[in-house]
C-alpha cells in the first residue's frame, strides 16, 4: 500500500493508498485527524479508532436499484429530471425538506429551487423534526469552537449528555486532549458530568452528580438561583432535581471559580443553559456548545441565514422569505395538507412521520433525493440516487461549532451529486418559468 496522501486510481477505476487528515462526517464531532487505509476502492481501516466512525465508514455500501426511479420504475437522469420538472410546475404551493446530510453546495441549491419555487423549505432531522432556534433568537448564544474550549477550558461540563456513545471522541479531544501551557502552570482542566443515571461519560469524568427523572429544569433554576446568590428551599429543591442544594452549591462554586468553563447539552436545553452562562458572565468566562446535532445541520442554518437571513422554517410564497417557526415547519405543513408537492433531500420521514403529517406526505406527488432506497424513496414519483454523504461526497460541512471543514471523497461514485441534480432541475425550470 501507498503512503500517497490521496487515494489512487488505477486503470480499472479502483483506488488505493492512505487518505490523510479525512474528516468524518458520522457524527457532530466532524473530526478533522483521520486516516483512512483504501484498497480496491474500499475503505479498509479508520486510525484513530473510533466506533461511530468505524460504523459509518466501513459499512458495505448498499447498492440502490437504479440511479433513479419514476413511479418506481428505473429510468435515465434526463427522464426523471424532466418528470421532476413536470410535478414542481403543475405545484402551486411546494415543500422543500431535509438538507442535513448533505454539502453547503447542496444546500444552495436547494435554497435557490425553493426561491424559484416559492416554497416552504424547513431543514430537518432524521426524525422529520425542525430545529429550535428559539433560544438564540430570544436571548442570544454565548459560544466558542471546539478548539478554544480545548485550549483553554479548565472546567467542562457534560448536561445530561452522554458523548461516550453519541460522540465517541469529543472527550479525548475536546474535554480531555493534552494539557496547554499556560506560562508554568499549564491547565489542569476537570470534567463533570451530571446525568439522571451513570453512564459510560460520567465513568471517564472526574466527578458525577445524578438528577431526579425530572429534574433538569429544576436544577438549572437552582444553579442560577445559587450562581446569583439568592436563597433557595432546600426540601423543595431536593425534591425537585434528585439533588441536595449543598450538591449544587458545590456546582455552581465550581463554575464560578473556573478560569474558563465550557457546558456541552442537548438542544432540548439551549435556553436554560445559556441563561446560566449568562449569569456566570458576572464571575467568570462560560460558553455553553449543543452537543447532537447531525453532520451539517449546522451548515443548513449557516446557508439559510446567509441565504434568506433566517435559519429554518422558511416561506416563500409571497415572493420573498418570511420566517415562520412552527407554522411553517415541515410537519405542520404536512399535517394540515398545506403542500401539493414535496422535494425531500437526505432525509427519510417516513420511517419517523407519524400521524396525520405522514399521511399528508404520502398523499402528495414527492421528489426523493437519498443515498438509499429508504422507504420515502421508494414510495416517490421520482427519486434519484445520490453519493454517499462523507464517503463519496466533495464539498464543505460546518462543525456543530461553526467551523468550516473540507469534505473530500474517499471513494468513486458514478452517481450524480445532489447539488448537480437540483442544479439541472433549476436550469430547466429557470427556462420554462423565467
């Protein structure tokens, strides 16, 4: 094997050798230090080890029936670009959806067909869920990259996340990599994780503080309470977060006397921590960072902000974009048979759509973009076939942080990439409807 810094091709389009620096889109983390072994256009080994990574990598790919379907039936790409162009034309009110495991050229693309459009466009996750922007829309975000966290905090802590078996590196990279010289001292850094129950992370952390089955809302009102020093009930406190008010004392003089303190949640609890991190701003430097987010859902909001100067839930019906939370996610249009046609990239709701919104999505004419025959795709009047996102994909992804990262393909594909099919379905329908 070749110690060449990019895979090579031989004559039969196979490829082999070692892809240095690669970066791994199967979760949040989109680390930037892998080493890929390719043999035989085959990734054969991933170093660092890492089982999410290894998971995503070194799966067999799955070969779809065609590179499209109409109607579920194999056809061309001219034929099924043209029955896609057909539907969006007869449609008077479209959606656009997905857009998370994709490339920011993707997401462009599909920002401008919904443009063309005037269609709703929502991103959404794998469970057909829009994101919450509610809270840095109300009170802001106060956050860093991953590497300032690295480099500089001396406390981290992990809120009822366990990135052990969700991010499998984020800790030995991000709460736990070599210690940074800071003059003589260097920093010696702690990691407390606080969980309803011990997990794998609060098992490699320093210190564990476990809450009741309800309590996250609960405790974080009583860290700021605390933070802020104003007395609190300490019957009702207990009793309410599983935890003793002497307990989250101990935290909150923990994150009070902490040099830099960085708080990794989950997107259900954006708001709380942020405002907590608010509150320390009047002893010390916190940032709260949402650890879960799928590869490039941060980039889908980068690109719509820039785009259309809003992050999701966008309405173009009126010409231009007009941002419309909840009523205008992907799931209340769905529901209420809003949409008579749908474009979904990269996402499959049907699997998670449950209800009156999945009924509303197989009653409408759908154009399925995905690397797989999910059954969305096969229930499609046209689908086509995509790279694998990570694998075979070239292109940009934002980091959860907001970091950009090069995405650079680890093996051949013969199949169109997605912003090459929407960029065919804009140019024809840019001719037909100016």
């Amino acid at each position: 094997m070749d110690n060449d810094a990019t895979p090579q091709a031989d004559g039969d389009g196979n490829t082999g050798g070692l892809l240095r620096d690669f970066v791994c889109a199967g979760c949040g983390c989109a680390c930037d230090d892998l080493t890929l072994a390719v043999d035989g256009g085959r990734i054969t080994h991933v170093h660092p080890p890492c089982p999410l990574a290894e998971t995503f990598l070194l799966r067999p790919p799955l070969a779809p029936p065609a590179a499209c379907l109409i109607d579920g039936e194999p056809a061309g790409l001219d034929e099924a670009i043209e029955r896609a162009v057909e539907i969006l034309l007869a449609a008077k009110a479209p959606l656009v959806m997905g857009l998370q495991r994709v490339t920011c050229d993707a997401q462009r693309a599909a920002v401008e067909l919904a443009d063309r459009l005037g269609a709703v466009l929502d991103p959404v996750d794998d469970s057909g869920r829009s994101p919450d922007h509610t809270a840095v829309q109300s009170i802001g975000a106060v956050t860093a990259t991953l590497g300032e966290v690295a480099s500089r905090a001396d406390l981290v802590v992990y809120w009822n996340v366990d990135p052990m078996v969700t991010h499998p590196r984020h800790m030995e990279r991000f709460a736990r990599p070599p210690l940074v010289a800071r003059g003589a001292e260097g920093i010696a850094r702690r990691v407390i994780a606080v969980g309803m129950r011990r997990t794998a992370t609060s098992q490699a952390s320093d210190e564990f503080l476990q809450l009741g089955a309800a309590g996250d809302e609960a405790a974080l009102t009583a860290l700021r309470a605390l933070v802020r020093a104003v007395a609190i009930d300490e019957r009702a406190t207990a009793s309410q977060t599983g935890a003793t008010v002497a307990q989250w004392a101990y935290l909150a003089e923990r994150l009070k006397s902490a040099r830099y303190a960085a708080i990794f949640h989950g997107p259900q609890h954006a708001e709380p921590v942020t405002e907590l991190v608010h509150d320390l701003h009047e002893h010390t430097r916190a940032v709260a960072l949402c650890l879960g987010p799928p590869p490039n859902a941060q980039g889908a909001v980068e690109v719509l902000t820039w785009q259309t100067g809003f992050p999701s839930a966008v309405d173009f019906g009126a010409g231009y974009p007009q941002h419309r939370p909840g009523e205008a996610s992907a799931a209340a249009v769905l529901e209420r048979r809003e949409a008579d046609a749908a474009v979904i990239i990269a996402v499959d709701p049907l699997e998670s759509l449950g209800g009156r919104a999945a009924a509303g999505l197989r009653a409408l004419p759908t154009i399925v973009l995905d690397q797989r025959l999910s059954p969305t795709a096969a229930s499609a009047a046209v689908a086509f076939f995509t790279p694998r996102f990570g694998i075979e994909t070239d292109g940009e992804i934002f980091r959860s942080d907001g970091v950009v990262l090069p995405l650079r393909s680890a093996t051949p594909s013969t199949l169109p990439a997605v912003e090459r099919i929407l960029g065919q379905i804009n140019q024809r329908l840019a001719a037909r409807r100016p």
